[in-house]
C-alpha cells in the first residue's frame, strides 16, 4: 500500500500578518508547506524565513511578480519534484482555515476525486451573512464557469482553497495555465479536457482585516473573454476534435437554425417596418420555427454536456495512507 505525502502550497503577497498563524494551523498530515513569495511588498518570505522555525517550511521566491497562479504553479511544481502525492493550496490571508485540509484530501485519497475545491455556500447561515450583491455575482459566475469548464455539479469558482492528486497534475500543461485571477477558473477548463473529476468541499465564508487586491470592473471584461475562449476550445476538442456525436450534431443544427431565424426574422422586421406593410404569416412562422427548433437542439446538447461531466478519478486503482 503506497503511502501518501501531502504538500501545502501558500502563495505569500501582502500577507506578512497572518501567514505565521496560517502555517501554525496547518496539522502534522502535511509532510511539506511551501511558501511562495510572489515579489511580496511588505518581504513576507524573509519573514517567514526568520520567524517561522516549523521544519516542514520552504521559502520559495519570485524575482517578478507574476500573480496568484504563477505562485501557485511554482509551489506545484516544486511539490512535484518532491514527491508529493496530493497537493493542497492555501491562501495566506487567514480567509482559508488549515485544520480543513484533511476534508480535502480524503476524497482525493480515497480515490472519489482528482481534485477537490471548497464551497462556501453549502451552509445556509453562512450564505445569509453574505450582501445579495455577491450572492447574485456568484451565481452568475458560477453558471458562466459551468458553461466554459464542463463541470456542472460544482459552485463557487474562484474559491482558492484547492487540493489536486499529482496524477491529475501531471495531465495539466502548467505553462498554459491563466497567471493571475483566472488562475481558478483556467484550471477547472484544463481539468475537464484531462477528463479529471472534481468535487466541492463544504467549507465556512471567513473575512477578517485583509485588502484584497481584486478589482471586478479591472477584470470583468476579461474574464469574461477567457471564459468565452475556453468554451469555444472546450466544444471544439471535446464534440469535433476528440469525437463526433449525436450531441455535435445537436450543436451544429441547432446553433445554425436558431441564427438563421433570428437573421430572418429581423431582416423581416425591418423590412415591414421601413415599408409600413404587415409581415405576412408564412413569412414569421418561416423565422420562428428554426428559432424553437434551434432551441431545442441546444437543449439537447446542453443536456448531452452535462450528463457528461468526469465521474472515474485518473487516480483510481491506488490505495493510501495519510503521513506526515
């Protein structure tokens, strides 16, 4: 039976005030913890490295700051090279409680999943405390999410608190990965073309005094183009390139139906419009049926993607015992 090695990945900029009580949190099934400093402001590396006296602790550093994923991706790769088993990631703002990280590696070890990602909204007294503005962000962004990754039964996509099997890993081009605040997002697209299987972990919303560096109206456009762009390329290797199925065929008929009879119908519209000349009944039924039928094609094939989600872990067939 082949042991597991756990590894804890926290990506350091402008936390230097919490991340020593981070670290202490973090309980003896974690083998190795490193901290990555992101070209850190406030020298949160240097810090550690003198106040922090935990073994298991290794500073990596960054000579430019490359955002939240290129830190993550550093720790991964370092992890990797030593031998972990399962990664987790874990901020270093104190919003991320350590003692959970055993409830995100058991689904992984246990072999149920390939990577495991918390939920903050499971828990319905959690979610009350939450401004509407954020509840009704979220759900927005979580359906935008399901759409361009695949993954369907899962919420809360930018939720950072993480743990992948090296398995799954090494399926995931690293240097492709989104850098920055896409980082989340970015990876749950990789995942689903490596066909990994993904599972959210309940966990508790926790905000104290920390600045976060996020600002919506700097990336909601981009965002928005990246998750466009992986739904595209998502389609594409899955129903075209990889293989070619009913669904695709849905998708393609639909799709051309349900813009011909838009193009139709407004050219129709505006025809009547400009010569004040009623739009005769054979020429909207001839717009509105490719519309209901393109409907339900994409119906279908939406259908079709989510009964598709992953569900056999690439890590199956391999038994583990937790150590230090």
């Amino acid at each position: 039976m082949e042991d597991v090695s756990v590894a804890v990945v926290i990506p350091a900029y402008k936390c230097r005030q919490q991340i020593l009580k981070v670290i202490a949190g973090i309980g003896p099934e974690v083998r190795s913890i490193y901290v990555v400093d992101d070209q850190c402001p406030e020298h949160t590396g240097d810090f550690v490295q003198s106040q922090c006296h935990d073994s298991r602790v290794q500073v990596l550093r960054h000579q430019l700051n490359g955002g939240v994923g290129a830190a993550v991706i550093t720790g991964f790769r370092k992890a990797k090279a030593e031998h972990a088993t399962v990664i987790v990631k874990v901020d270093g703002d104190g919003q991320m409680d350590p003692s959970l990280i055993p409830r995100f590696v058991a689904p992984i070890v246990m072999g149920h999943a390939d990577y495991t990602k918390g939920n903050r909204f499971y828990n319905i007294e959690d979610v009350r405390q939450m401004p509407l503005a954020r509840l009704l962000g979220n759900a927005a962004l979580s359906f935008i999410s399901k759409l361009s990754s695949g993954y369907w039964d899962i919420f809360d996509p930018t939720n950072g608190y993480v743990a992948i099997h090296c398995a799954a890993l090494d399926s995931l081009p690293l240097d492709k990965v989104a850098e920055r605040y896409f980082f989340e997002s970015d990876m749950l697209f990789r995942l689903n073309l490596a066909r990994a299987v993904v599972l959210d972990i309940s966990m508790p919303s926790v905000y104290g005094d920390e600045v976060s560096g996020l600002r919506i109206s700097r990336i909601l456009h981009d965002f928005a183009t990246r998750h466009l762009v992986n739904f595209g390329k998502r389609v594409f290797y899955n129903y075209f390139l990889r293989n070619f199925s009913v669904a695709s065929v849905e998708l393609v008929v639909g799709g051309l139906g349900f813009a011909f009879g838009c193009v139709f119908g407004a050219r129709a519209w505006y025809h009547s419009y400009a010569t004040n000349v009623l739009t005769p009944v054979g020429t909207v039924m001839l717009a509105v049926l490719p519309i209901l039928i393109g409907v339900q094609f994409l119906l279908n094939f939406l259908n079709f993607d989510i009964a598709s989600v992953p569900r056999r872990p690439l890590s199956l067939g391999s038994s583990y015992n937790v150590h230090s």
